[in-house]
C-alpha cells in the first residue's frame, strides 16, 4: 500500500482496486474505439498516398494502423485502471476514479462530511467478479454530494467498514479500528474484522 496522498499522522485502513470487469468492459469499449479510429487513419493515409504519389497502401500497412492503434488504446485502458482506487484512512475518504489518460480526479470526503452510503446494482460482469458498486453520499445539510465508485469486490462488507469507521470517528476511539481485510467472512482473523 502506497501512502500517496496521506497527511502526517494518518492511517491507511483500506486500500482497493476496481475489479477486472471495469477493466474488461473498459477494453472492449477499447476495441470499437479501435475499429473507427483505425478506419478513419486508414482512409486518411490511403488519400494521402493517392493524392500525393499515385499509390496505395499495402496490406501490412492497413494492419499495422490498427494494431498500434489497439496497443495505444490497451495502454491507455489499463493505465487508467490502475489508477482508480478507493482508499479509506482515519481522517477521510480518497476516491481515484479517472475517466481520461491524463486527468485523474480525486474527490476526499472528510469523515464529518460522510453521511451514508449504499451499494449499488451490478453490472453484468460485476456478477462474475462478485463485485458491485459503491456509492457515497456526503455533504452538508444544504449541499448533498454522491461519488461512485465502480465495481468494488467485497462492495457490502466495505459498506458496513465505512459505517464502522464513521462511528468509531464520531466517538474519538480511532485506535480501536483495524485495516480492512479483503477476504471472505469467515477467513478473515477475529481481530481484524
């Protein structure tokens, strides 16, 4: 667990990735991308090398566009995969879901802003990965807010942390937590749950 982002003094109670789901939808969204930006080169270049030599490209060329064009999308998927997580510590809520290669929008919730939150409906891989999203709502009594996080394996169980956390902040008692643990119940050691 890296402590990028985390005041002095603060603990790191939960560290977590979205699932593979994300990452596979986020891929075969990658794929079309690549049929039509790799169409739309291929047409480009092919008019280029009409207009300006009276030739046309061969074969190998059509296939080499789409293949960089799938390498450059894959890397793009999996980097920003990578860098979603859902970090929960002592003073707030880290949320890391990024949706371009280079922007990375962070939203905190400081736990006196917390005010709930729900897991939400699956997605259709979600179910293969047992995982689910989570959605948190936080804000002041004028102003609600909602950030999601998609697909988190152990959704309901994080759920239920988050309360614990909440409760254990609002008492002042933060040395009686323990990190979450990402194991089935039942695997998970008594004193760590």
């Amino acid at each position: 667990m890296h402590d990028r982002y985390l005041h002095e003094g603060e603990t790191l109670l939960c560290d977590r990735r979205s699932s593979a789901a994300v990452l596979i939808i986020a891929l075969l969204r990658g794929v079309v991308e690549t049929l039509i930006v790799g169409s739309i080169l291929s047409v480009l270049a092919a008019l280029s090398l009409i207009l300006a030599f009276e030739t046309t490209l061969a074969v190998w060329m059509y296939a080499a566009i789409f293949l960089i064009c799938l390498a450059v999308i894959v890397f793009q998927r999996v980097h920003i995969w990578r860098e979603a997580t859902f970090r929960v510590t002592t003073e707030r809520i880290l949320l890391a879901n990024p949706t371009a290669f280079f922007h990375a929008p962070l939203v905190t919730v400081k736990w006196p802003q917390y005010q709930e939150c729900e897991v939400d409906h699956r997605g259709v891989l979600d179910v293969f990965f047992f995982a689910r999203p989570l959605k948190i709502r936080y804000g002041t009594a004028d102003a609600r807010y909602e950030a999601k996080f998609p697909s988190l394996r152990y959704a309901e169980d994080l759920k239920h942390y988050l309360d614990k956390v909440d409760a254990a902040v609002r008492r002042n008692d933060l040395q009686s937590l323990k990190p979450f643990v990402a194991k089935p119940r039942g695997k998970r050691d008594a004193e760590n749950v």
